[in-house]
C-alpha cells in the first residue's frame, strides 16, 4: 500500500479567502492511500518544507501531494524538498488550487469542493507515479547573442568576459541599433556616441567575441545546453578583410536611396555604411538599389576600391553554429503613424517623429546637428511636442505606456532650448512618469529653468497654416481650448514590438504577450529567462524599456546565461517518453507529430513459436525529447508513454475528477 | 437604379434646395430615388440616452420599410444620414436595444439592422462611379476654385460611419475634381461649425465660422461647398456676423454645383414646373 501525504497551503490569504483550508485538509485525510494531510500558511517557506521533511520521516511517506500554486511556481522547490528528505523528486506531485481555483472563484463552497477534486486527481496521479532519475547532458560552452543593439553588446561583452565564445549576431550592416541614432542620453545627458561607441569598439575587438553583422537567424534546433543555430550571412558584396573602410567607394557610386539610420530624412548611396561610426566599418552594397545588380551597369565602387575589396560574386554564406544558451535582444520598431491623420505626419516636414528629431539634434545627423525647419531651414521659434502619440490609446494605437517617453520629450526640451533660448517648448501631457534615479529632477529642469510650457491635456490637430503649423488642443487644467502657433511639432511615437517578433518566437520556441513582446518566465522573479530553457532575454524586445533598465536586464541575461555555460553537464529531465516495445506496432506515425526530431525507427528480433523474427518499432532518443507528449496522443496501439505523465496516471486524473 | 429615399424634414421646408437639386440630378444620372412612403422625422441627433428607446423608433420604421423593398436606403441630408446609420448600427450590434424596438413596433419581421445606408455622396461615389460622373458632365466647372467642408456628422464616429478617412476624407474633393473643377485644400475642411449653437450662442458660431471661411479664402477659394443643412446655415447665415460683417465667399450645396455640371439648372426647372 502507498502512504501518501497531502500538504495543503494557505498561500496567506491567496488561497484561504477562498477555499476552506480545514475541510480541504480534512477530506484530503480520507482519500485512497492518504495517510497524513495538513496544512500551513506558506508550504513554501524554511518552515513549510521542513514540517514536510519531518512529515515524511514521522509518517514514513513514500510520496506525496502538495496542494498550492501553480507548479511553475514551486513544484522544483517541493522536488527539492523531497529529495532532502531521502525521496525520489518525481515522487512529488502538485495540486494547483491557486491559479486554478482560488484565485479564479468568488463563491467559497464550489471553489473548496473544487479543490478537493483537484486534490482527489493529484493524490491518484501520485499514487501511479514512479521513481525517474534524470541522466546527464553536456553544455556547448558558447552563447549566441541575437541583436546588436545595447543590450546585445552589454550581454556579448559580459559573457565574453566571463571566458565563453560569443556569437553576436546583427541584422544591419553594423552593431549599435537605435542608441546609435540618439544625440544626447537622459538623464545625464551625456552623448550617445560618446558611450556607445568604446562599447561598439570593445564588442567587435574582444578576442571572445565574433561579430556576425548583416546577418540573421534563421533555425535554431535543439535544447538548453545543445542548441543547433543556423546563421545566414547576407552577401555584403564587400569583403570584410581587405577593406580598409577609405570611403571612395560611397563617394563615388551615384545611386541614392534614403538613409534608414537617419529616418529617412537624408540620403544615403547604394553602397554604405549606416553611419560614420559603424562597426564593422565596412560598407555593404544594397543590391535592391545598386546600378550593378539592377541595370547590370556601373560597377564604380569596384573599379576605385584601392584594396579590392569590392565583389560582386559573394554569396549568401550559411553557417551551422552549436551554442549552450541564447540570449534574445532585438529590440523595438516604433508604431506606424498612418492612422493619425490628425497630426499631419507625412503630409508637412515640420511635424516629426521624436526619432527624426534626436537624428536632426544630433552632431552626426542629416543637418549636422544644425536644429532649423526641415520645410524651410528657418530656426523654429514655438515646438510643440506631443506626448502619448499611440501610447495609452486603446482604440488606434497600444494600450500600454511606452515608458521613455515623459524622459526624452524632456531631453529633447532641453537640448532645444540649450540652442535657442529665446524661444519656447510646449508640452502636451497625459500624465508625467519620471519614476527612475533622477528622472524627475531632470524633468524639472526642463520645466523650472528651461520654461518649457507643460499642458495637461491633448493635441487633437496638427495643420498647416501658412508657412506655420496651427497645434489645437485643450488644456484640461485650465479647461482653455488652446490654438498654437508652431514650426514644428514632434510626436513621441509609441513603442512596439519588432514586426516580425512573432516569427522569431517561432523560431526559438518561445512565446509572445498579445502585444507581440516576448514573455519573460515569471514578471517577477524571472524577468530576464524565457519560458523556454537556455533562453534569455535582454531589452525592449521584452517590454518599452531605457537604456539604464536595458543594460541592467543584458547583464542580468548575460549572468544566467553564464551559470548555465559554467556547467560541464545538465541534468535531463527524466519526463521523457518511451517506447513499449511489445505494443508498437510499427507505424510511425509518432516520428512524424515530434516537433523535436527526436524519434527514429530500429529493427528488432523477436522469437515467436521458436522463429526468430525482425520487425520495425519506434525509439526514442532521450536528449533530444522535450517531453511534450505529442507522440503518445499519435499512438494508437498506445505503445508511447510520457514517463511521470503515464496514460494511466492521466486517465486516474480523470477519473479522479469525474468521480 | 433604384433606392428607397428618405428625405427628412429639413430638405422639405429649409433645405428644399438640397433637395430640388439632388433628385433633378438623379433623374438626369438615370437613378431612380422612391421616397418612402411613410417617413418621419430622424430625431435630427442621434439619441445617446442608453435607456430611451423611444428616440429609435422612427428611424428604426424606415430602415426597415427598406429592407422590406431589399433596396439601399439613400438620404441627402447629413444629419438624416448619421442618425440612421448609428440607429442601423445600433439595431445589428446591441442585442438589448434590439429586441425592445422589435417588441414595441411589432413589424411583420423582426429588423435586425440588414438595410444599407448610403448618403448620396456615396452613392455618386460607389454606385454612378466618379469617372462615369466625369463623362455625364456637360459643362465642366474648369477653373473654379472650390473648397468642400465637410463638418463632422458624415464622418464621425468614424468606426461607425465608415463614410470616408475621417482625419483626411477626399470623397468630396474627388466630386469637385469630376465636376471639372478644382478643390481647395485648406485645414478647417472637418472642423466642426458650430451646431445648433447658432441657437443659443451666435457669438461663438460666428467666430468658428469665421475661421473656416477665412481659411478657404487664404487657401484661394472662390466658393465653399457643403452637404449638411445645418452647416449650409451656419456659413451662410453666420457669416454675415463674423467681424468683416459681410459675406466674402459663397456658399454652395455640392448637390447645386452637380446641377449646374449636367446642365440642368435653367432648362430643366421650366420644364419641370407642375
């Protein structure tokens, strides 16, 4: 007979609001092969655990049921806790009457009579759970960095510094992303360039680190501590070793297409840095725009490339790279304007994105950092700056708040008014968010002694009036309806997830939150891990973020990717699923529902009636099975068992519930 | 071509106008518009009071009279137009409000908002097609400056009245450009001109409608043209009051300007007189 313990948690109020902790417990007492059930106020706590320990010794348990949250939460704790106390850890099974029950039930009688059954399903799992050991696997000592902005190359730097090889991989021609485009940093002010770049230089020299620009991900197979990633380097036209970064080569080609570095608000040639400070500074050719690869005429840059680097021939280059963790920071997009007619973006040069605005105010943008109307290049004397524009706005734009915001209209008040003192700052506002280390002395600033004129309330038109721009809005503190005369206006554009995140979560297996930014484990206590094992996440890929909050999550990424490479080997874990030799009939239909490769056939030799005979059954390989059980649903002779999640064991569940 | 019509009050007394012009233009354009036969009044706002279904009703009886002839229901007057497409709106999307109209009218069939409604701007638009206007045109207004104003019951609440790009509609500018003629960009082209403010407070209406016509007079117009009789007033009416206290731009239903484009204005008017 077994002898099964039940360990009912209170979770504080979590769950004793709701369920009765004493009927639960005492019903949990009756149940087929229970033989001790109690409870605490915080199961999870030194406390809790060891009333368990000295329960499995006292009562001479050999399994037991805790009945708490959610076993993403605390079901590798309770393993811990049983395996101190000398059991087997996969002996341990949860019964999840917070998330599931509790905290999704008002009415006290069902969600008790609820939690039994939750209960009464755990204890006939358990009773049917087994011993598993898990097996050992070993670690690829080398991470890949996906994104080379700020957060990529504080990760890359880290891990590299910690001893292991990374691979940063960067979709551009150059490392830097959107820091790069930035003039001036809040709230010190201190110059983008000035703090990136050494950071840009140490990245691409680090003996550690192999820099894979204008290059992307396009498969990454395998599992934590084993990943199998697949790497296209895009043909750069331009070899990487002998040029020597001169320059003639852009001087000369004729074609011209908009610079996507400086938002399009100057030009740039079809072969190109990204910007002067690049790095690698090696010019790419855009083949979609170069004379060469359009009309099949031209051909400047090679013929005056003094190293010969120019070639036209490349070829896309794929590389298969084995790597223990991943570490994802691709960063944002900002949010599309097109459903804002209202503010005359696009239709007028003086109403900009805040983006375009940090590329005119910088020294290395478009206008040389000479801050004049784009329409006429006519010093502004009124700028408006629009706060919240598809931020906060659940009808056309995103419901969240874009978090930067508040601070860099703030900046960009100051540095505007740093280059004409006379003139004067306005400021439509919803709420001020300053919530950081001296964010809100900074913003102050901008109000106290630069003048900037807050205006609690919204713009609700942008228009061209003359060679001005008429702003009408309303000043809600006030409750004046206000018309300002502008020269410019700039929009600070709501952030949002890279188009194409979702196909990157794809990729890797990791999953999305509805606004398509990647979800990190646990909001809380694992902000920097994806639900998927060996992969970590960095940035505003995972949520509107600053460069401060940035750089703090790369090198917390950077810190759990090292625990994992600094490991010789993993512990697999053992809910895998196995094959019943005997049962399998041999149809294979589980190789082709694996998501994971990780069935194959073999032949074995059976004696029947004294003949010996060969027949084709299924296999499993250990390492390369996740555990999701999509081959056991696909069996039909049910030949495929997920260990620790058996067909019987799920089939007493539910029997369990039903009764 | 034929559509159910709903008239509404304003275009037989005030409006007859707007009226007059439009259908001697649908004549001319071979589209035939029944007026239904027995309409009322829209309510002229459209009811927000969540609990009051009474204010529906009337709407409700047309758009359903409608569905019972299967014809798209069209109105010429802005204000009919918004009210009966949120009404419709209201009849297919609130279950609740639904089924108490239906109860208290106790129609043959029940009306679940299946009618179509169409303003004739759109019907110009979608049905005649604005290249096909452009052939049927027999005097071209060529080298007229005109700026259209549309105000804001045709295009909002623009996820219910899906008329045209709320913040930058072209489909009266598209009409001007079939007409031959040329149409003013100007901003105030969607500022509101006031309402029924001119009742109450014709200070403030002089004011905003001194803005708009400013505007299209800096923007170069010789004439504004407009969809709404309340806006029609309004500009026409309360531009006498602006400071210059004068009239500085003519005012013009698009419906007068389509007359004169087909060549009806004169001609057509003898023959028609009972």
């Amino acid at each position: 007979m077994k002898r099964i313990g039940v360990f009912v948690c209170w979770c504080g109020t979590n769950i004793a609001n709701t369920v009765n902790i004493e009927a639960v417990t005492e019903a949990a007492g009756k149940m087929p092969g229970v033989v001790y059930a109690g409870n605490y106020k915080y199961m999870c706590s030194e406390i809790g655990q060891s009333k368990i320990k000295s329960a499995i010794i006292r009562e001479k348990l050999d399994r037991f049921v805790v009945a708490s949250c959610s076993p993403r939460m605390h079901e590798s704790t309770f393993r811990k806790t049983a395996a101190a106390a000398g059991l087997n850890p996969y002996l341990v099974e949860i019964a999840n009457i917070r998330e599931h029950c509790s905290w999704v039930h008002k009415n006290k009688g069902e969600a008790t009579a609820k939690a039994i059954a939750l209960i009464r399903a755990a204890v006939a799992k358990a009773a049917r759970d087994k011993e598993l050991w898990a097996t050992q696997i070993p670690v690829e000592h080398r991470a890949l960095v996906i994104g080379g902005g700020i957060g990529g190359i504080q990760a890359a730097l880290d891990i590299a510094d910690a001893g292991f090889e990374v691979d940063l991989v960067e979709r551009t021609p150059s490392i830097g992303g959107h820091m790069a485009q930035l003039d001036k940093t809040f709230p010190t002010l201190d110059c983008s360039a000035c703090i990136l770049t050494p950071k840009m230089g140490e990245a691409a020299s680090h003996p550690k680190i192999t820099l894979y620009t204008y290059s992307e991900v396009e498969k990454v197979d395998g599992y934590v501590g084993n990943f199998e990633a697949t790497i296209r380097k895009k043909a750069r036209s331009v070899d990487l070793e002998k040029c020597t970064g001169c320059g003639i080569c852009w001087e000369k080609c004729p074609s011209r297409v908009k610079s996507e570095f400086d938002e399009a608000l100057s030009m740039r040639k079809a072969i190109y840095i990204p910007f002067p400070q690049a790095v690698p500074n090696v010019p790419v050719i855009d083949r979609a725009s170069c004379r060469w690869f359009t009309r099949e005429k031209c051909g400047i840059c090679r013929k005056t490339c003094p190293a010969g680097a120019v070639n036209f021939d490349q070829e896309d280059e794929v590389l298969q790279k084995k790597y223990g963790a991943i570490v994802v920071a691709t960063g944002f997009d900002v949010l599309d304007l097109d459903d804002f007619g209202e503010y005359s973006y696009g239709k007028h040069p003086d109403v900009l994105t805040s983006l375009e605005f940090e590329r005119i105010l910088n020294s290395s943008g478009p206008t040389g950092g000479r801050l004049l109307r784009p329409s006429n290049q006519s010093p502004p004397k009124n700028v408006v700056f629009i706060q919240c524009v598809g931020s906060r706005d659940k009808s056309r734009g995103k419901p969240y708040c874009s978090k930067i915001c508040c601070m860099y209209s703030a900046k960009h008040v100051i540095l505007f008014k740093e280059k004409y003192p006379e003139a004067q700052a306005y400021v439509f506002y919803i709420d001020i968010r300053t919530a950081g280390k001296d964010f809100e002395e900074f913003h102050r600033r901008a109000v106290e002694e630069y003048g900037a004129l807050y205006l609690k309330g919204s713009a609700g038109k942008v228009f061209p009036d003359g060679d001005k721009l008429l702003v009408k809005g309303v000043d809600s503190l006030s409750g004046h309806a206000l018309e300002i005369e502008a020269d410019m206006v700039v929009l600070a554009t709501a952030i949002k997830a890279k188009s194409d995140a979702p196909q990157l979560a794809r990729l890797l297996g990791i999953s999305t939150d509805t606004h398509a930014f990647f979800m990190e484990a646990h909001p809380k206590l694992r902000p920097v891990e994806a639900h998927t094992a060996g992969i970590f996440l960095a940035g505003a890929c995972q949520g509107p973020k600053d460069i401060p909050e940035t750089v703090s999550q790369a090198s917390g990424a950077a810190a759990k990717a090292i625990v994992l490479l600094s490991k010789e080997n993993l512990l697999s874990d053992p809910c895998v699923s196995e094959v019943n030799e005997s049962l399998c009939t041999g149809c294979l239909a589980c190789i082709k529902v694996c998501p994971y490769s990780a069935i194959t056939e073999k032949t074995i030799e059976e004696k029947i009636h004294g003949k010996a005979l060969q027949r084709r059954v299924a296999e499993v390989n250990v390492a390369l099975c996740q555990g999701c059980g999509s081959c056991t649903v696909s069996c039909r002779p049910g030949a495929v068992n997920l260990k620790g999640f058996t067909n019987e064991q799920i089939m007493a569940e539910v029997d369990a519930i039903c009764l | 071509m034929r559509f159910s019509y709903y008239p509404g009050c304003t275009l037989k007394t005030t409006a007859a106008l707007l009226e007059n012009s439009a259908l001697k233009a649908a004549r001319a354009l071979g589209i035939e518009l029944i007026e239904q036969e027995k309409w009322q009044c829209c309510g002229a706002v459209f009811p927000l009071a969540a609990l009051e279904i009474a204010p529906f009703l009337s709407s409700v009886r047309s758009l359903a009279a409608a569905k019972d002839t299967g014809e798209k229901l069209v109105t010429i007057c802005a204000a009919c137009y918004h009210v009966l497409k949120r009404a419709n709106h209201v009849m297919k999307t609130d279950r609740d409000v639904c089924t108490k109209a239906n109860n208290y009218l106790q129609l043959p069939e029940q009306y679940r908002g299946g009618t179509e409604v169409i303003h004739y701007l759109e019907l110009l638009r979608d049905e005649v097609g604005f290249p096909t206007l452009a052939r049927k045109v027999k005097k071209p207004l060529t080298g007229r400056k005109i700026a259209a104003f549309y105000g804001c019951l045709l295009l909002r609440p623009p996820a219910v009245m899906q008329f045209d790009n709320a913040e930058n509609p072209s489909i009266m500018e598209d009409f001007l450009h079939a007409l031959g003629a040329a149409a003013v960009d100007y901003p105030y082209r969607t500022e509101c001109c006031g309402v029924y403010l001119s009742v109450q407070n014709e200070e403030i209406v002089a004011e905003m409608v001194a803005k708009i016509i400013n505007s299209a007079l800096s923007h170069g117009a010789e004439a504004i043209v407009d969809a709404c009789p309340l806006c029609h007033y309004n500009l026409l009416e309360l531009q006498k009051k602006t400071p210059q206290g004068k009239s500085t731009l003519p005012v013009y239903y698009f419906t007068e300007l389509l007359e004169e484009a087909l060549d009806l204005k004169d001609k057509v008017e003898e023959k028609m007189a009972f």
